[in-house]
C-alpha cells in the first residue's frame, strides 16, 4: 500500500491575533446536508489550560475553506476533545470532557491561569466537570442543553444501522474503582443506558492503561473498536488494540494488540465507499506524524505504519480523523505544531492511496 498526498498540509483552525492560539484533538465529519464539519478544543494557551473551549468549524466546498471556530461546549471549566457524529436524518452530536478545579490549579503555569480558576466556585464545578455533550436535531446548526455521559472518548459515539447511537468510551469512578472501556447507548431523551464492557488484559506482567477508543459499526453487523492502550514508566508503551462485537456492544472479544509497542495512538475508524478499512493515529517517536492503516476483511488483518503527515518538530500532535470526500480521496484532519515554538493548530491533509 503506498499513500499519495494530495497538496500541501493545510491549517484548518487557529487564532494568532490572541495569546489563546492553541488548538487540538479534533474529530471531522460529513454532515447529512454534505456540509464538513471539524469539531475541536480550542481558543487554549497551551496543553493543559483553563481556557479550553470545544469549537466547531464548517465547509461547503469540500475542505477548500472553512468558517470561523464557534464553541458549542464552553463551560467555566478546561473543555477538551472535541468528538462529533451524526445520526437520523438530522441528528448530530458533539462530545468532550473536562478535570477538576485542582488538576487545573496544579498544572497551572502562571498567575494569569490561577486568577481565573480562583473565580469557580464549588457550585459551578459540580455543575459542569464531567464528560459532556450536546445534540443538534437541525443537522448542526443549533444545539440543545448541556448533557453528560459516563464515558469519554476523544472522537464521540458511532450510530448503528438502526439509528442508535453507540457511544464506546473510558469510564472512570475513583470512589468506586472503575476504570474501563464501555458501551453505552445513548437515549432519545439524552439519559445513556449501559450495554457492555471490554477486558483490561496485560502486556507480560504490565497492566497498561486502556483509554481513548473509537468504534465503528461494519456492514456485517459487527462493531470493531480501536483502544489506545499506553504506559509512560520505564518501558514505555504508546499502541492500539482491537476488540470486536457481534452483538450490538453487549460481549466484547478479547482486545489483541495490532500494533508494535510504540506503534502509535490514540485510533480513529473509517471506511470508504470502496470497502476498505482506515484506521488513523498519532506517531510520537521522531520524526512525530500522522499514520494509517489498512484492512480490506474486516479488521482481521492490517497492513499497517503508512504515513500520511510527517511533523519532525515537536511529539504534541496526533488525534486524526477521516473522510471521503466526492472524488473518493480522503480528508484526514489532525493537530500539531507546524513550526517549533509555536501553538499547536488544527491541520488537514488530502490523500489517496495505491495498492
């Protein structure tokens, strides 16, 4: 399999006229209407900031250009991972999350930051950390009331051929001790209802973190979901693993890893008109980029490690997401910092492939 770029890489948000130029972990989308739309965190200072606010920006001609970054999701808290879906004939979601008041305070890096932090108060705290999202019922044009869900995931639910939306997430609870990957089926009425769960398994007598999953609902009737799976001590680990369902979400095969250890992450699924199986994800070993990788039986196989984008400036990048567009080549949209020192923004790269 060979990549063939199409034109330069292209900025699709940034904001250099402010100190708040950063942007990341995006996800794209085709709306029902054919519009594109980029969902994002932006309008930040930096990696972890307190300005965060989930953004979304829109294109009628194919990703030729695009409107100015407006938030959905702006809460008094740090919104991160801008996720978004489509469902029905005009049903759209937007995702993202957000930490605490003391994660923010303690990755604060000037007076500037802990000012604004030292405004929240306990009640609004509680009102808006947690994973959030909000619907649009008019195919993205306006949003209802702010939602939240138990799990997260950096690029949102995936609608099933019956027009449920499937969201395969982290869900966490400190109090409880849960920390794992699960499905959950979003309601009409905006509640979720818990369908599954996927193993935790280890790598030898490592027990590596699993977070940030992307599933997808194949022709089949299978669902197949892509997991970050990570370890930054001593040896580290930066991959993917995959597991399956044959039953809407409810049983889950054991996750097996399809990547090398360092392989790259977090993944987002894809597939083309043609039948082919993308998978995207963010390589953080150098020369740092955006890579793919193919299946055309379902995910049993891959052919894996082809690069789309190359960075070889800084490893804060990553977060693809793809499309087709009306010529059949791809939009894959993704962050980095297109020179060193300066904020990351939000990019998009036009490609084909050749067998």
């Amino acid at each position: 399999m060979k990549i063939i770029p199409i034109g330069e890489p292209r900025i699709v948000m940034e904001n250099p006229q402010s100190r708040h130029h950063y942007f990341a972990w995006p996800t794209v989308t085709r709306l029902q209407s054919g519009v594109i739309a980029v969902v994002a965190s932006g309008f930040r200072l930096r990696h972890i900031c307190p300005f965060g606010k989930t953004v979304i920006v829109y294109s009628n001609d194919e990703g030729a250009r695009y409107t100015a970054p407006a938030p959905v999701i702006d809460t008094v808290l740090d919104d991160r991972d801008g996720g978004i879906a489509t469902f029905g004939k005009k049903g759209v979601i937007v995702t993202s999350f957000n930490n605490t008041v003391e994660f923010q305070r303690r990755h604060a890096k000037s007076a500037y930051d802990l000012e604004y932090l030292n405004q929240i108060s306990p009640e609004e705290e509680k009102e808006f950390l947690g994973n959030t999202f909000r619907i649009s019922h008019d195919g993205g044009i306006t949003f209802g009331k702010l939602l939240k869900s138990p799990v997260t995931s950096p690029h949102g639910p995936t609608e099933l051929p019956d027009g449920t939306l499937l969201w395969v997430g982290r869900a966490v609870d400190s109090e409880n001790g849960i920390d794992a990957i699960q499905a959950h089926k979003i309601l009409p009425d905006g509640k979720t209802e818990a369908v599954g769960e996927i193993e935790r398994v280890k790598m030898g007598e490592i027990e590596p973190t699993f977070c940030e999953p992307h599933a997808i609902a194949l022709k089949d009737g299978r669902i197949l979901a892509h997991i970050r799976v990570h370890q930054y001590k001593n040896d580290p680990i930066f991959t993917v693993f995959q597991s399956e369902s044959a039953d809407g979400g409810k049983s889950w095969s054991r996750p097996r890893q399809i990547l090398s250890r360092m392989g790259g992450s977090p993944p987002h699924l894809f597939c083309h008109s043609s039948g082919m199986l993308i998978s995207t994800y963010g390589d953080r070993c150098a020369p740092f980029g955006i890579k793919a990788m193919f299946s055309r039986d379902g995910g049993n196989t891959w052919d894996t490690d082809h690069s789309l984008y190359v960075n070889g400036v800084d490893p804060d990048l990553g977060y693809p997401s793809t499309v087709e567009l009306a010529d059949h080549s791809l939009l894959t949209v993704f962050y980095a910092h297109p020179k060193k020192n300066e904020p990351a923004v939000i990019l998009q790269q036009r490609w084909r492939w050749e067998e």
